[in-house]
C-alpha cells in the first residue's frame, strides 16, 4: 500500500515529537475494545446508519428472529399446500 501511495511511508511530525513519557501517558488511558469496537462500527456504513437511525445490537437481534420466523412459516405453507 505504500508503493501504491494510499499511505504515507514517512512518520508524521507529530509521531517523531512524542517524547517516551507523552507515549506512556497515551497508553495509560487506552482502551483496545473501544478502539476495536469503534473502528468496526466505523468500517461498516450499514452499522453505521442503523447507529445513527438508534438501532442497536438488540434490535438487529429482534429483526433476525422475525425474519426467520417469517422464514420458518413461509416454508411451512409452502409444504403444506404443495410437497404434502
């Protein structure tokens, strides 16, 4: 990626003035699941928008088992009415 030019190969300025004790003190208050969780969230436009609309975790769960419900019953019609 950085043959391609997409990323910079150099250090920013603000990377090589970073003193060992102001890295330290960013490490301190970092939190990896935040980050993670962030850039996932960040990385996925559909989570995004559902975010932004207040759809969350339970309510995507909520649509899952409805959907397959929907699922289950049009399969069940489907035998009833034309496989039996």
């Amino acid at each position: 990626m950085i043959a391609s030019g997409e990323i910079d190969g150099e250090l920013s300025s603000e990377q090589v003035e970073l003193s060992e004790q102001e890295r330290q003190a960013r490490l301190i208050g970092y939190d990896a699941s935040k980050r993670v969780r962030g850039a996932f969230y960040h990385g996925t436009e559909h989570l995004l928008r559902q975010r932004e609309r207040g759809i969350d975790a339970a309510d995507r769960t909520r649509l899952i088992i409805r959907l397959l419900l929907v699922l289950m019953a049009l399969g069940f019609v489907i035998w009833f009415f034309f496989l039996r």
